[in-house]
C-alpha cells in the first residue's frame, strides 16, 4: 500500500509541515514518486514517522532521534537511559 504524504500524516496523527520538516532535517528519505510526481509512502515509512513521532513525545530532542532509531546497540542503551529517566521521574511524582 501506498500513500500521499497528507495521508501519511493523518495516519500517523501529525500534519503535512511535519513530515516535511523530517525530511529537510534528514531524518526520513525521501520516497519514490509516482508518475504525477506525487510522493509514495510505504508501511516502513509510516513505521519510521510513527517512531519519530514517539520519541519526540517522550522528549528527546529531534537531534537524537537519529542515533536512536538507526544506532543499534548503541541505539538500544540510550532507550534504556532513556526509560529510566522516565521511570525516576515517574517515581518522584508519585
């Protein structure tokens, strides 16, 4: 399946300016394009906005995004910091 960038933003519940703004900032590829020069979306990159998405949720900044997501083991423990910042803070509200 494929889709428009508009319809890839809605799914992901993030506007249009956003996916654009992933792309200037290299943090999403572009896409293949269709013979009306329409770009292409595909489920992977629907998963890769929907990660972006979620880590800039939880806080961290869209420079780090990168190393998170493409970084490997290195990638995984920054996530495991990063869950544990969450629960520490977590604790002390509670």
């Amino acid at each position: 399946m494929a889709w428009s960038t508009r319809e890839l933003a809605e799914l992901a519940g993030t506007t249009v300016n956003t996916v654009r703004h992933y792309h200037r900032l290299g943090l999403m590829a572009e896409p293949d394009r269709r013979y009306n020069g329409y770009k292409q979306y595909t489920a992977a990159d629907l998963v890769r906005l929907l990660r972006i998405r979620r880590l800039v949720d939880l806080g961290v900044p869209l420079s780090r995004v990168p190393d998170l997501i493409d970084g490997g083991t290195a990638g995984e423990r920054e996530l495991d910091d990063l869950d544990a910042e969450l629960q520490a803070g977590i604790e002390r509200l509670q």
